[in-house]
C-alpha cells in the first residue's frame, strides 16, 4: 500500500478524533512501527552474524571455538526480536502487549523451592 494512501488514511482519522487521547492512540501506532524497526535490524545482524560464525567454522576458515560465541549471539537476537515483536504488536493491534505475570509467577514458583 502506497505511503499517500496510508498519511491520508491518518489523516482522515485525525480529522475526526474528539479528544487528545484519541489522538495520541492514532500517532502512537506510527510511533510503534517506526522505532520497531530498529530492534529488528539488530536481530536480524546478530542472527546473520551467528549464521556467518557458523559457515565459517564449517568451512574452516576459523576454529571450532568461536562457535563458543554463538549462544550469546542468539541471546541478543531473541531479545531484539522479542522487542521487535513487542513493538510490532503494539503498532498493528493498538494495544500494549500483554504482561509478563505468568512468567512471573513461574519464576516466583521455581525460586521459592530453592
């Protein structure tokens, strides 16, 4: 869908708005996919750089151990790709995601039996 359609869209919809709350409900979506973006770029780096330390192990063009990076890569791409995710959500629903009480009540549960 062209950008015009899409500004005219919104514009449309911020003609028609009958308070700042609404108001602020239609800008914050753009806001969303906007600074979205950013954290994909930085998964989508950190999984090519993990798939780059991969070929290059496997092609013997480095050691073995630098494959000892890998999971800390994969660890930064997961996290800005959740975030990506969460911003996503965000922009496409109009909703905040939803929040972590379940993974809080499990992590509540696994440390009160240490």
């Amino acid at each position: 869908m062209p950008i015009q359609i899409k500004m005219a869209r919104v514009q449309d919809r911020l003609e028609g708005i009958r308070d700042p709350d609404e108001a602020i409900r239609i800008l914050g979506r753009a806001w969303f996919a906007r600074w979205g973006l950013v954290p994909l770029l930085v998964a989508a780096a950190a999984f090519g750089y993990g798939t780059y330390l991969l070929v290059q192990a496997y092609a013997g063009q480095r050691s073995w151990w630098t494959l000892l990076f890998l999971p800390a890569v994969l660890a930064v791409g997961g996290y800005f790709g959740l975030l990506a995710y969460g911003f996503a959500y965000a922009a496409v629903t109009g909703r905040r995601p939803p929040n972590a009480a379940g993974t809080n009540r499990f992590f509540e549960r696994l440390n009160s039996n240490i």
